[in-house]
C-alpha cells in the first residue's frame, strides 16, 4: 500500500505530491471558493488521477482542492462535503494501492500534535475536473498616463 502526505503553505517543508462536467457546464460554480483564482473548466471530468504524475497540490477551502500534475494540467476537485480543518493545515494524506487517486477514495486532513503531524478527520474526494487559471478581467477602464 502507498502512503502519500500531501502538504502546503505553512507545511511547506513536507514532500508535496498530489472528473466533473463538460466545457462550458454551468453546473460547475466555483465563485464561492474562499482562495479561488478566476478558472475555465477545459474538459470533461475524470474520476482518477496518477500519483506519480502529481506536482504540487493547493488546498483552496475546506472542499476544493487543485492538483497540478506534470506538464502543468491542473484538476479540480471538489469534495462530496466540507473536510474539516483542511484549510487550516492546507495539506493531507491518502493511502493508495493503485497509484492513482480516485474518486470516492478518502483523504485525511493533517493534524498537528505538538511537533508531530498526525491524521486529522477522513474525507471523500470527488472527481477530478481540468481547469486552467485565467486573469481577472476589471470593468474598470484603464488609467492613462498625463501627456503633457
């Protein structure tokens, strides 16, 4: 069985590793992520990813993880249900025996007991949505310098 521990920001130090609906699908709002980046959904969700193709992982709430793979694809995944303190630590754990982290699979959050880390509450993960990040566009009109 392998054991992953997936971790960020004040984590920092720990090896970091790590689908939904079509383009276009308006039944995917991310507008209510609380460290969301405006994204474009690219594709059709997938239900697994491989681990061994995972770069970097960002814990955006308490239910919305993105994971970025090799060759900078970054999926989306949005828990069933909120994981409690996921955020707080912004990283967790899975065991996989299949080199690939699927849906309906459980991660835990890490929990930190004095100097140590240990798993916190088990959570279900959902499916795993191609995103990518896009720039904010402002309706505020561009400020020209003085000519003069």
């Amino acid at each position: 069985m392998k054991l992953a521990l997936v971790s960020l920001g004040s984590l920092g130090a720990l090896a970091a590793l790590a689908s939904c609906a079509p383009v276009g699908d308006r039944s995917l709002d991310f507008r209510n992520v609380a460290d969301d980046r405006p994204v474009r959904v690219l594709g059709e969700a997938e239900s697994c990813i491989t681990t061994s193709a995972l770069r970097e992982t960002r814990v955006r709430d308490e239910q919305t993880i993105d994971f970025e793979v090799a060759g900078g694809k970054v999926y989306r995944n949005t828990l069933p249900s909120q994981c409690p303190r996921l955020s707080f630590n912004r990283g967790f754990t899975y065991d996989t025996p299949t080199g690939q982290l699927c849906r309906g699979e459980v991660i835990y959050s890490i929990e930190r007991a004095g100097a140590d880390l240990e798993r916190g509450v088990a959570c279900g993960i959902g499916q795993f949505v191609p995103i990518e990040y896009v720039e904010p566009v402002s309706d505020a009109p561009m400020i020209m310098g003085n000519e003069g």
